[in-house]
C-alpha cells in the first residue's frame, strides 16, 4: 500500500533561523579573533620581541592563511558608498573594522604594525632573511617614495567612484593571496613584489600600499603618540634605528609610523638612550662635592 507523503501540500513551515542562532554560529570565529587582538594589545602595552613576533605569526597563519580576514581597500570602497554589511550576520566585520578604525585614531597605524598578515609577512621575512641582503633607500628618495602610496589611494578611489568596478583591489593589494586564488599574473606580480621586499625592507607598506595610505591619513588625529625627548633633535639614534622611515630628527611623522616599539624601546634603554646619560650627568653635578675655597 503506498503511504500518503507527511506533507503533499508543502504547508509545514520552514525552520526559521533566530537571532540567538545566527549569533551562536559566529561566536568561534569572534572568539578567537578577540583573543588574536588581545595578544596584539598586550604585546604592544608591554613593548615585547617575543610576544610581538608571536603576534605577527599568528597574523599570517590565523588572520592571513586560515581566516583571510583583512581590512582592504575594498572596505574603504564601502564606506565610501556607504554600503555596509548587515549588522546582525557581520559582527566579525564590524568588530574588526571597529577595532581597526578605533586603534589608528587612538595610537596611529597600529594595526598595520602587527594585525594585517600582509605587513606582519614582509616584518617577518625581514627577521629571517640575512641582513646583508639589505639596500637601505636613500632618505631624501625614501622620503619621495613615501607619497607614492598616497597617489595610488587617491588613483584608486578616484577610478572606483567612476566605474565602480571593485575588481580594481586586486591590482593595488596582494591580500587575495591568502585565499591562495589568483591568476598567473598576479602570483607573478607577487613573486616580484616579495623578492623586492627581501631586499627593501617593507617595501609594499612604505610605499605602495593604498589601505595603509588611507590609515596614514586617519593617524594624523592620534591620541597618544610617542613621547620625543627634547634631545631628540640632535640625536639621531632613533632615526637610525626606524625601519619605517618613520622619523626626521625631532618628528615622528605620524602617516609613516606603524607603532612597532622599536624607538620607544631605545628611549627606555638608559644604557643606549643619551637623554639617561644626560640626567645622570647632571644628577652627578649636583651631589660633587664643591672645591673648597682656601
Ligand atoms: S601598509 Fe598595507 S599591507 Fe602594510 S601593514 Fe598596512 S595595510 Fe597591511
Ligand atoms: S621606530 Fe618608532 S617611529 Fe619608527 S615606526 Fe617604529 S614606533 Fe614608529
């Protein structure tokens, strides 16, 4: 005997997904997101080499190869038309983007210092490649070079209000190669960008990159910069020191600066930074004991 169907009509209702359920199937992935910025966080508060290193670690094998989840250019492209994804279903999005846009007014290019896989890529390849292989970009080139990335930015959003074609992203940024999708001229380009980027340090973030261009702007209101001793203007050790090109004599010039600790670590050190050296000279004046007149 043929049995009659549950439902021949269709009238039993869909299972209609509630907020609690889609809130529940984001709630790994924002929770090991928090964690990743927490480690960026502490990292930066404390000034650490190890606990920065394993934070640009964990950006290229979570944020980058795992996740690919990255602020792009084409997350400028959204705000600029101010299409942004639906609140409930992007917490992820909003909570990095969030965090993104919060860090940078508050402490400057923050997030490119140690949360974009990209930038955390090329700072790791510049730790494990030989120093030797360095070719150190003259300053008043450096300088120059500096504004290119600014041009791609206004070229880019220039051409994007135009056309709308947002396709344009994956001829200004490598991003797309953590999803590990792209055609043979991009991975060409690519291979082109990484080993220039052996030879000059942070060569895509320095001068190219639109998205840290875009930061850069942002920067010029951050909140808590880095305090400069009144030695500074004289003193060039910083200056040297800066893999960024971030500093000329006394300013730290907020669109190229990335927080990485690397100065701030040198003016904490007594032993390196002269402006100890000169307190403790003149702590020493005080308490000489003074000639005695005869
Ligand atoms: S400059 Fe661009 S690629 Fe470099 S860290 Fe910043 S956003 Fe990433
Ligand atoms: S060395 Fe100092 S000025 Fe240069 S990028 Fe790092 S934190 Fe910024």
């Amino acid at each position: 005997m043929i049995q009659p169907e549950a439902d021949p009509w269709g009238f039993d209702e869909e299972p209609v997904e509630t907020l609690a359920d889609v809130l529940q199937a984001q709630v790994p992935d924002l929770a090991l997101l928090a964690a990743f910025l927490v480690l960026a966080f502490i990292s930066f508060r404390r000034k650490s080499v190890p606990l920065k290193y394993a934070t640009l670690v964990a950006a290229v094998a979570y944020m980058g190869f795992t996740k690919s989840t990255l602020i792009s250019i084409t997350d400028v492209f959204r705000l600029v038309d101010w299409d942004l994804p639906v609140f409930r279903s992007s917490l992820l999005w909003y909570g990095f983007a969030g965090v993104t846009l919060v860090s940078t007014v508050l402490w400057g290019r923050f997030y490119c210092g140690r949360v974009c896989a990209f930038g955390a890529l090329t700072q790791l390849m510049d730790a494990v490649l030989p120093a030797t292989w360095r070719v150190e970009v003259p300053k008043p080139l450096e300088a120059r070079a500096a504004w290119i990335k600014f041009g791609v930015l206004a070229g880019v959003l220039a051409y994007y209000v135009a056309t709308h074609n947002l396709l344009v992203y994956q001829y200004v940024e490598p991003f797309w190669m953590f999803t590990l999708v792209g055609t043979t001229p991009m991975w060409v380009g690519l291979g082109v960008l990484l080993v220039a980027s052996a030879f000059v340090r942070n060569l895509y973030c320095r001068f190219l990159c639109p998205l840290g261009a875009a930061l850069g702007v942002l920067s010029n209101l951050t909140v808590f910069r880095i305090r400069r001793w009144s030695e500074c203007s004289t003193c060039r050790i910083c200056q040297k020191a800066c893999e960024w090109g971030a500093i000329q004599g006394p300013k730290i010039l907020v669109t190229e600066c990335v927080r990485c600790d690397d100065c701030e670590r040198l003016y904490a050190d007594q032993q390196k930074c002269p402006h100890w050296r000169i307190l403790d000279y003149q702590a020493k004046k005080k308490v000489l004991p003074l000639t005695p007149v005869r």
